[in-house]
C-alpha cells in the first residue's frame, strides 16, 4: 500500500468521516443501547492536524449521551483534533486514549465494553482520577463496568490507553521520489520508496489524450524497510509531451497511483503525421498528430477518386502533444484511402489500405 510522501505520492485520500487503515474496534453498550467505537492508526494521516482524511472523530461519536472520543495522546499530555499519526521511528510505542464518561442522567445500566483487538494492540482501563489501572483488554473480551444499589457507576470517568508494539510491518510504502528525463528520445524513468509493504510491483503507465495505459511492469519487493531504487525506459517517442504515471499494486490486489511527470520530446518540423497503425486495417486505424504551433486543423479522409468520405477532425490543436485520432470505416467498402491533415503551416497526406 502506498500514501502521501514529502516529495511525490500515490494519491489514496479516502472520503471524510472514513474509518482509519488500520482499524481496531470497542464496542459500548449500556441498557440495550449499543455503538462501535472506531480507532487506530490512520497511515494516511499527516504529521499536523488532519480535517478532512482519515478518521474523523465526531462522525464515530455514539448517538446517545455515553460518549465516547477517541484522541491521540502526545507525549507532552495534549490532545491532537483529528489526527492520528505523529512524525516518529517505526520501531516506538504509540499511545492513543479513549475518554468514557457516562453522566448522571443516561439510562442506570452497567456499562460494558467489548473488543476485538488486533495482536499487536494492547490496553489498560484505568480510572481516570484515582489512576489505578481496572482491567487490561488484549484480543477479544469484555469488561463491565458495574454500578452499585443506587444505580451509580464505580467507576465515573475510565480512559482506555492503547498501546500499539512492533508497528514496523504496519508502515505503508512511501514514494520519495519519481522522476523523468529525456535521453535521445526515450523517456528514462525513476523513482525511489522509502519502505514496502505487500507490493508486488508498479504498472508504468502513460498518457495518451488524457487516458493512461500500460507500457511496462517493473517488479517490487515485497515488505522491506530498507529504502529501494526503480527505473524504466521506454522506447522511442514522438515528438510532443509524453505524461506518464506509476500504478503500484499489491499481491493481493489493491493498487494507487502515483502523481504525474512528464518529458517533451522537440520537433523538428511544422507537424508529425504519424503511421497509421493497423495499416491493413478492418474496420479501424489510429495515428497521431503532433504540431509545432497551435493552429487550426482539418483532417479529412478521401477515397480514390477524390471524394471526400469522412472529416475526422476539425478546430485548433495545442502544439508540443501527440493528438490521436480513429478513422472508422465500418461503412466504407474495401480499397485505399488517403488521410490528409491540413493546418496554417503544414499540409500532410499518408495513404491506408481497408481489407474487409
């Protein structure tokens, strides 16, 4: 998996209110009422206040009066707002507190708490006040908390201080860099991760009129903490901007992508009608066009006799981009046709050949 980086990143900003990544789950129920309380630690969390990705606490809030929170702890005691990462070694002990209080006037119930903890969570329930640690939730189990005759709690106010171990594995992959230079006229492309974890590989990608597709596939390493280098070339480009993009997915499926970068390959002449491909064609040919200056552009295709069949474009074209274009001759008897593309400073003609 892979998250915002310092430099370039796999764009995978989840909608606000989601839950976390990596989400644990305390359920709190009281006089038939029950809510499941999630927390955790958000991978995809900044190391200052988070508003909008990841977990965002109030939308987690029980509906009725028996609230719960769930914070980040700072080491100097303050609580963080909606953020739940903060800048640290991967090998350190994270404390997150959940505060509990049930006011006077909720339903007289006992409270109970249930979880289902992942195995490197742990937790101690301590009275808030006294500081005197009540029970200890690891795995699954429940804890009550019980009231006495007069239908008050013992325990008022409890924080639940969970620590996560060992969250090395837990770190997502982090691109630190992805970049892109021209050598002759192919695009050399790398990129550097700082850590992996599940990654199979990254699909490189580019552009062509807005749509990516797939050019390569470079292969990953798995789950590492040690940073690693990556590089592709591609081949031969035409002249024009060429965008290109990582597509990074995981053995069991999942994938993001990377920000964009990009090469520009000059031109040497007014435009760069390229070969129609397939050339026999049934019943369809692509082909590009690259123009040096921004301009208005008609093509037209003819058949034989002159005749024009089809216009397959006509308005102004930005220059330094490879344009793709489709003739469809599904209507069109078999025989040779000319293609022709006509602008302000260039006038270019190839001929194609249908076969049906």
């Amino acid at each position: 998996m892979l998250v915002f980086a310092s430099h370039s990143a796999f764009a995978q900003v989840p909608e606000p209110g989601s839950p976390p990544q990596i989400s644990q789950t305390i359920t709190v129920s009281s006089g038939g009422d029950a809510d499941i309380v999630f927390f955790g630690l958000d991978l995809r969390a900044t190391d200052d206040f988070d508003d909008d990705p990841g977990l965002n606490e109030d939308a987690n809030l029980p509906p009725w009066s028996l609230a719960v929170e769930a914070r980040f702890l700072r080491p100097d005691n303050s609580y963080t707002d909606r953020d739940y990462r903060q800048g640290q070694s991967p090998n350190t002990t994270v404390t997150h507190t959940l505060e509990f209080q049930r006011s006077d006037g909720d339903d007289q119930s006992n409270v109970v708490l249930s979880w289902d903890l992942d195995d490197y969570v742990t937790a101690d329930i301590v009275e808030r006040f006294g500081g005197t640690t009540v029970g200890t939730m690891s795995g699954s189990g429940s804890f009550t908390i019980p009231q006495n005759q007069d239908g008050v709690l013992q325990y008022q106010d409890v924080d639940i201080v969970v620590t996560y171990t060992d969250i090395t594995e837990l770190l997502p992959v982090e691109l630190t860099s992805f970049d892109a230079l021209l050598s002759g006229n192919a695009a050399v492309l790398s990129w550097e991760t700082s850590s992996e974890l599940n990654n199979a590989g990254f699909e490189v990608q580019q552009s062509v009129n807005g749509v990516f597709s797939a050019i390569g596939f470079v292969a990953g390493n798995g789950t590492t903490d040690e940073a690693k280098s990556y590089g592709f070339t591609t081949g031969a480009l035409a002249a024009g901007t060429h965008v290109f993009r990582l597509k990074q997915i995981d053995f069991d499926g999942a994938f993001a992508y990377s920000g964009e970068v990009s090469v520009q390959v000059a031109l040497d002449s007014p435009a760069l009608l390229s070969k129609a491909y397939p050339n026999p064609f049934n019943p369809q040919t692509q082909f590009t066009l690259t123009i040096a200056r921004q301009q208005n552009v008609t093509i037209q295709v003819y058949d034989m006799l002159g005749r024009q069949v089809q216009t397959l474009y006509k308005g102004d074209l930005a220059p330094s981009e490879a344009h793709q274009f489709t003739f469809q001759a599904s209507d069109l008897p078999s025989g040779r046709y000319f293609i022709r593309a006509v602008g302000e400073y260039f006038n270019n003609t190839q001929t194609v050949t249908l076969l049906k």
